[in-house]
C-alpha cells in the first residue's frame, strides 16, 4: 500500500474519529446548558417564593393597618354619638356602628384575601420555573445521549468506510492513482 493509500485511510480514520468526538462534546456541552438552566430556574423559583411571602406579609400589614384605622374610625362614632346625647346600644345608631364594623371587617378580608392569592400566583409561578428547569435538565440529558449514539454510530462508519478503503486500496488490480470510475 503506498503512501497515499496510507494518507487517505489515516484521514478516514482520523476525520470519523475528530466528528464522533466533536458529537460527544457537543452532548456534554448540551447537558451542562440544560444543568445551568435548571439552576437559572431554581433561582428564579426562589425569588418567586420571597415574593409570594412578601405580599403576604404586605397584605397582613396592611390589614392591621385598616383594622387600627377602622377601630380608631368606630371610636369617632361613638364619641359623636355620645357627644349628641344618643344611646349607641339600641336603634340605629347600634345597627349604623354593626354595619360600620362589618363593612371595615369585609374589608380587611379582602385584604387578607388578596395577599394569599398574591403569594399563592406567585408559588404557582415558582412551581412552573421548577418545571421549566426540570425539563431542560431533562432535554439536556436526552441530547447527551443522542450524541453518544451518534457519535458511536460515526465511530462504526469510521471503521466500515476504513475497512472498505483499505481493502479497495490493497487490491492488486486497484492502484491508488487510477481513477475509480471509467467513461463509456
């Protein structure tokens, strides 16, 4: 086998060997992306869950707020009505001083209300970061593994395409310089 025959079979092999290793890394490469966008994720979850225990903590602040103010707002109409000589315990100024006190109650719960459904989108929207940060970890992985495989199978043509050159090129009748295909 001559030298060409040689230098061509070393760039078979050589070439399918830099291709299947250029298919491993590009599957190491994917799994590391899909690991940090996982990670990215789980951070991002994180900065979801403060806030879901932000706004609840804002909600309950602020409903202790309004329940202060509410207090200090039956206070002032009890005074008024004590200063204009009326008995705040029957009539209507009993039932003005319940609704009044329903009303500010309604709306504390409201607040409340809406400081847990704050927390719970936000947990929610955790909840779905996690996720995205599952399935690319997953997909990752999943093109590592196809990159093995691939990488195998260029490995495997390497050594049949080698194998079929070699044989081509040692062949008594074949000479590397003659031409491969013939004109009518």
């Amino acid at each position: 086998m001559g030298i060409w025959a040689l230098l061509a079979l070393s760039s078979i092999v050589v070439g399918g060997g830099l291709q299947a290793y250029g298919q491993y890394q590009q599957g190491k490469a994917a799994e590391a992306q899909g690991k940090a966008e996982q990670q990215i994720a789980e951070y991002n979850a994180k900065l979801k869950e403060k806030q879901a225990a932000a706004e609840l903590e804002r909600a309950r602040a602020q409903a202790t707020q309004f329940e202060k103010e509410g207090e200090a707002l039956k206070g002032e109409q009890i005074v008024s009505f004590a200063k204009g000589g009326v008995l705040t315990t029957t009539g209507t100024p009993a039932l003005l001083l319940e609704e009044t006190a329903a009303e500010l109650e309604a709306d504390r719960m409201a607040i409340l209300r809406e400081g847990f459904l704050g927390r719970s989108f936000r947990e929610g929207e955790a909840e779905g970061l996690r996720f995205e940060g599952r399935a690319a970890k997953a997909r990752g992985k999943n093109i590592k593994t196809a990159s093995m495989y691939q990488a195998g199978g260029t490995l495997l043509t390497t050594v049949g395409s080698a194998a079929v050159a070699g044989k081509y090129l040692s062949s008594p009748k074949s000479s590397y310089t003659q031409p491969i295909y013939r004109s009518a």
